[in-house]
C-alpha cells in the first residue's frame, strides 16, 4: 500500500515537473521569437535608414549640380549678351 502511495506522488511530481518544464519551453519559444523579430524589425530599420540616407545624398548632389548648371547658364547667356 504505501508502495503504491509513493508511486503515485513520484508519478504526480513527475508528472508536474513535466508539464511545468512544458510550458517554461513554450514560454521560452515565443521569447526567442518575439526577440527575433524585434531584431529583424531594427535591422530593417537600419537598412531603410541608409537607404534614405543615400537618397537625400543622391537628391543633394543633384540640386548642386542643377544649381552649377542654371549659374552656368546664366554665365553663357550674359557673355552670349542674351540677358
């Protein structure tokens, strides 16, 4: 009889045990998810924030280089006598 008592707190504990260790993991599963997303979700950031870095510096340039182009023009007209 008390075999069977022991037997059956042993089976209940490790019956315990096993789900609590169940759950810890799922717990932990989604965790490492949720991390990995939010890492995701910042790498991605960083990769459009130098995109649009590299686009303001392209849209820079180019209103320079429209900018020399119209005082060159401006140049050529006044020497042309044209203004």
């Amino acid at each position: 009889m008390a075999h069977q008592m022991v037997r059956e707190v042993l089976n209940t504990i490790s019956k315990d045990w096993y789900e609590r260790c169940r759950i810890i993991s799922e717990e932990k599963y989604e965790l490492d998810i949720q991390s990995k997303l939010a890492h995701a979700r910042k790498e991605e950031r960083k990769e459009w924030q130098g995109v649009v870095a590299k686009k303001d510096a392209i849209i820079a340039n180019n209103k320079a280089e429209i900018a020399n182009n119209k005082a060159e023009i401006a140049r050529l007209r006044k020497l042309a006598g044209l203004d």
